[in-house]
C-alpha cells in the first residue's frame, strides 16, 4: 500500500484504522501442495526458482549460506500482498458499511460530510473529506466499543459482505500461491510475521485460521484501548479513537524491532509503503530475499502500479530494479490467483 497520493491517504487511512480490528476466512491448511513441489500455484520462472533457490541454501545445514532456525524471520504486507486490496481496502469497505447500518439510529449524517456522502455513494465526497473525515468515520462508528464487541462486529459483517466485483466474500479473496509460500516456509523453518498497515486487531482476528499466523505475530497500526470495569464486574478493553503506532513506510521497520526484536532475512510488499520494510531486511548480513507482489493481471484481478490511488507501486518498483529484488508479475508467474470458490459461493 502507498504512503502518499491515494484517494483514501494512506496515512490517514492508518490513523483512523489503528482504532480498527478484521476476519478472514478460508483456512491456511488448505494450500494445495502438489507432491514434490512446494508451490504449485507458481510458474516455472525466475521468481519461484529464486524462492526455491534461497529457502533451500538458508535451510541446508552445513552449506555456506545455512542460517539457523531461529534467524529464518520472514515478514509479510498483508494488503495487495496476501490478499486483495482494490478498489479500496477492506478495512475502508468495513467501517463505510457500518456507517451505512448506523444511519437510521444517526438522521444528523444525512447533512453532515463524509456521512452525507457514506450514505448516498459520493465516494468522492468522502475522499474529499481526507484524512480528517476518515478519523470521524472511524471514531463515530467504532470507539467506545469493547475489543470482543468489535471482533463480533467484523465477523458478522465477513458472513455477509461481498467483493462488488468478484461477488466473493472479501476474506476469500486471499492470494493462493502466498499461502503455499506460507505452508513452504514454516515447513523449511521459517517464522511467518505479518507486518502490514492494516490496524493490528484487525489482522490479529483472521491471520490465523487464513494464514496460519498466530496474533502474536501480526504487527501492524494500533490504536489505543482502556481497561474498564463493566457494570457487572467483568473486566474489558475499550476501543478509543486514539492512535497508538501507525506501521507503515518508515514505521515498518520500527515496528520490526518493536515487536519482533530480530532483522528478517526475507521480506514481501507490493508497494511504496513496504519499501523500508524491504530495505531494512537487505541491510543485514548473510542471504537476503527481497519480493514485490507486481499486480499485472486485469483479467483475474487487478492490474495497477504507479498512477494507483490504492497500493501504489513507484518508487519500490525503482528501487527493485536498481537492487535486484525479486518482481513477481502476477499475470506471468501465478497459475492462479485465489483459492477455487467453495461450493457455497458459486
């Protein structure tokens, strides 16, 4: 995801949804991994070869390259890098849906911006609102609430909620050759780590039954909670409309050593925001990989890149040229993009 440029400003987006947990939905468990192969989803080109190349130098012990299990940190964007992002992130298409619920119990929105706009489809308008709008949205439709609550909140959305163009429930639309890099790198002694923008309890609530990463390692933007004592004498973590740490851009690497304490050796993003994160993880010693998730593919999912209002890809996609990090394209180099639809959904 981009840091700057975006019709929803990245930065605003962070700050408001750092106050925001969401859900996902088909499982981790069921990459598909064909026998002999570890990643069956890709094609046989150079960024597969290279993956299978370095994860096979770094885990074979006694070679010049063998990095101990302990070191074999590998971080992970999650927006436009493990799932879809486009038309605009799904924490955006959260909290707009929920103001939409809330209306009736809110007549003052229908003359106030960016309510107004929420309500009546102006997108435009509540971009217009910026990033002012974006902690208004937030703070009206999610502070105050109980972590648990909110967790509810997401989920019951997840159940109904459909992508408006694949008609697909937005935790379906999760990338199939990255969970089977995932599933690859745990099973070659790899730690999986999320380190995305996206609001930490939002992540936390899927990232395991979707990728098989535990909360405790998702890092990403959080927003601050008060313990309260409620009315029967339960303890609970209320959200506030408070930013705590946006990790995004410069903070990725930040929250790398905030939360993680160790250099990963592998990183992969998809935009200008996971360009620090990239090039804090080359700065160490010993066999890096670099990855960037190019999006090419408008026939099955998305092509964009530099002009993008959401997960712009510019100056990383420089660097990545001038560094020779790892491009995957998506249209050339994944057989598929998404777990086939469940009978369910078809």
């Amino acid at each position: 995801m981009s840091t700057r440029g975006d019709t929803f400003s990245r930065r605003g987006l962070l700050a408001a949804a750092a106050a925001v947990p969401i859900l996902a939905g088909p499982s981790w468990a069921g990459a598909v991994r064909a026998q002999g192969d570890p990643l069956p989803s890709w094609n046989d080109r150079a960024p597969k070869r290279a993956i299978l190349d370095f994860v096979g130098r770094v885990s074979r012990e006694g070679g010049p390259d063998f990095v101990l299990p302990a070191r074999r940190v590998a971080v992970f964007d999650n927006d436009g890098t493990l799932w879809a992002e486009q038309p605009i992130y799904f924490q955006v298409a959260f909290a707009l849906d929920r103001v939409k619920a809330l209306a009736p119990e809110h007549p003052d929105w229908k003359e106030a911006q960016p309510f107004k706009g929420i309500v009546e489809g102006d997108l435009k308008a509540v971009a217009a609102s910026g990033e002012r709008g974006l902690l208004q949205v937030m703070a009206a439709t999610h502070a105050g609430m109980t972590t648990e609550a909110f967790n509810a909140t997401v989920a019951d959305w997840l159940r109904t909620a459909r992508h408006p163009r694949f008609n697909r429930p937005y935790d379906s639309l999760v990338y199939q050759p990255m969970l089977e890099l995932l599933a690859y790198l745990r099973a070659s002694g790899f730690k999986t780590f999320i380190v995305s923008g996206g609001g930490v309890e939002f992540m936390r609530v899927f990232a395991e039954r979707t990728y098989g990463i535990p909360p405790e390692q998702v890092v990403g933007s959080s927003g601050v909670t008060k313990f309260e004592m409620g009315p029967d004498g339960t303890p609970a973590l209320v959200k506030e409309a408070k930013v705590a740490f946006i990790d995004d851009g410069p903070g990725k690497p930040s929250g790398i050593d905030r939360f993680i304490g160790r250099q990963p050796i592998l990183a992969f993003g998809n935009s200008d925001g996971d360009q620090q994160m990239l090039e804090w993880t080359a700065a160490g010693a010993g066999p890096r990989f670099l990855g960037l998730v190019h999006h090419t593919d408008a026939e099955r999912e998305f092509a964009y890149d530099r002009q993008s209002h959401v997960g712009r890809l510019n100056q990383a996609l420089d660097e990545a040229g001038r560094r020779g990090w790892t491009v995957v394209d998506m249209r050339q180099d994944w057989k598929q993009v998404f777990p086939p639809a469940p009978r369910s959904e078809r």
